[in-house]
C-alpha cells in the first residue's frame, strides 16, 4: 500500500487535492474542523472523476476504488495519524496557517514532511513557530488542483534538501509537474508572473489607453495562444535576445512599476464589486455567462489533458 497523505482543509482546493493523491492510490485522510464542508467531498469528487473519464484520463470502472482510499474526519489527530506527508489547505491567513502548523508539529513525528499549499504567503514565516522547520516545505497546487498539471515545491533555508526531493517525486508520481522553488519568496514562481501581467492589464485600463474587453481580447488573440507551446523564456530565445534587449531597453521604462494595487481595482472591491461573487467587476456577468465561463474552462483544461495523455501513449505496432 501507498503511503497515507493527510489533506488538512475541505475548501477551495482540499477536494482536489486529496482526489489527486487518491487516483495515484495513496488512501487520504481530508481533515476540517466543521463537518459541513465534509458533507458535499465526496459527491464534488465523484463528478470530477466522472467528468474526466468522459475524457479518457480515468477508468470509470476504477471510480469507487478512488473514493474508497479517501476518508473524512473532524480529527486533525486521526487525520495526521501515520501520514508520512501532511498537505494544509486553509484560508490564506498567516496567523490561521502558523498556528496549524504549531498544531501540526506537535502531533507528526519530526520525519512526517508538513507542506502548506499557500499561494503566496512565505513557508519560512508559516513555520517559524514550529520546532522542526527543516521538515516544512511549499506545496501550491493551482486551482483545479486535479486538472492543472503544476505544483510549485518551495524550500526555505531551513528545509532539508530531501525532503524537497521527496515532495518533487511524490508529486511527479502521482502525475503533477513539479518545479523547485530554491528561494522562499512571495507569489513564488508562477503567481508573480500571473500578477505581473495583472498588473499592466490593469494600468493599462487606469490609464484608459483601453477598456476591460480589450484586455481580454487582445490577450488571447496574441501571445495567449501560443503560451501552451511556447513559454516566454523560449519566445524570447526564437524572437533574438538582442531584439528582445532591445525592446526592454526601450518599452520597460514605460510598463507599470507600481507597488500598490490598480486604482480601478481597489474603487470596484470598496463599491462592492467583486466579480462572479456580485455579478460584476471590471465586467459584468450574468448567471448564465458565469456558468458557461466556468464550464469553458473546465472543458478546455480536460481536452487539452486528454490531447496530451494521446501524444504521450506509445505507438502500437
């Protein structure tokens, strides 16, 4: 049997996680302090798997043994209880986070690996508190966590290298594609460059050089469709790094540098507009068009899971 992993939060991202690690045959113990959460884990799963085996990256006929290995439970003991690796999947908070984690290493033995899937917030302050910090390390999954391939593995100084590496090949060995964060820093890799273009996006409408539609349409007319195939950093090797010296030399000067927040964003949260949350943001949605926008995206990250599982399945003779 495979190593029992403990997925602790039933919210945004704990379902998926623990459907990750029970699909590669791990049994999972998904721990939260109410059971309301727990009370949906298993039917959420379960649509999950089926949609993925209309796609062909599940056997259906393997379904009930996949929410088999996955238990809930009320018990943060009983859910760490023999894990070799312990998951945390709560609320964004640094205070919530750092007091779970004084839980945590209190109740795993010192070789149990504690990971926090924050997207963020540094693992060095999340486990400055706890007594054993070289057993911590980041573990950010992105959302959907059982569709999106990468998972970003962050070491703090005080991490054992082998515990990175056990995180990395655990990861690799349940299908994800980890990448090895060597520096603690906030937003790690893929987060500051997502909120770096943000950013522009949204300088670009404080300044109204364009509105919100534009941005969109512009984005993924251009390089947002050659970004599955084509990464910046090799965009940049095929353009000529001297003609790419030679546009930052000229256009850096003019992007947005700013340390603080988009004025049109921070105007729309304080009038309460919050996007899918209120029905309007930067945009305005209906129920219909916010349903159809989740189910689009849903949709294209299956095809194109299932289009990469076919390029990756051997020739028959």
């Amino acid at each position: 049997m495979k190593d029992k992993i403990a997925v602790i939060g039933a919210g945004f991202m704990g379902p998926g996680i623990a459907q990750v690690f029970a699909t590669a045959g791990h049994p999972v113990h998904l721990s939260n302090r109410s059971s309301g959460k727990l009370a949906t884990v298993i039917d959420q799963v379960h649509a999950n798997l089926m949609a993925m085996a209309e796609y062909g990256l599940v056997d259906a006929a393997e379904i009930p043994r996949i929410l088999s290995r996955i238990s809930l439970t009320t018990d943060l003991a009983e859910a760490c209880s023999n894990a070799s690796v312990v998951i945390e999947t709560i609320t964004e908070s640094l205070q919530l986070k750092q007091d779970l984690f004084v839980q945590l290493d209190r109740l795993c033995l010192p070789e149990v690996i504690l990971c926090s899937n924050t997207s963020v917030i540094s693992i060095t302050q999340i486990g400055e508190k706890t007594e054993h910090p070289e057993r911590i390390v980041g573990a950010h999954f992105y959302q959907p966590p059982y569709l999106v391939p990468l998972v970003e593995v962050t070491r703090t100084e005080h991490t054992l290298p082998q515990h990175m590496d056990t995180i990395v090949e655990l990861m690799a060995a349940c299908g994800k594609v980890p990448v090895r964060v060597q520096k603690d820093v906030p937003g790690f890799i893929a987060n500051r460059m997502q909120h770096a273009l943000w950013r522009e996006a949204f300088s670009l409408i404080d300044e109204g050089i364009c509105d919100a539609e534009t941005i969109d349409l512009a984005v993924s007319n251009s390089f947002g469709i050659r970004l599955p195939v084509l990464g910046p950093v090799a965009n940049a090797d095929l353009v000529g790094l001297d003609l790419t010296l030679a546009i930052h030399d000229y256009v850096l000067p003019h992007l947005s540098a700013s340390p603080n927040p988009s004025t049109t964003l921070r105007s729309h949260v304080t009038e309460g507009h919050l996007g899918f949350k209120t029905k309007s943001g930067f945009l305005t949605w209906t129920d219909e068009e916010m349903a159809e926008t989740k189910k689009q995206v849903t949709t294209h990250l299956l095809r194109t899971l299932s289009q990469l599982k076919s390029n990756a399945m051997p020739m028959k003779n």
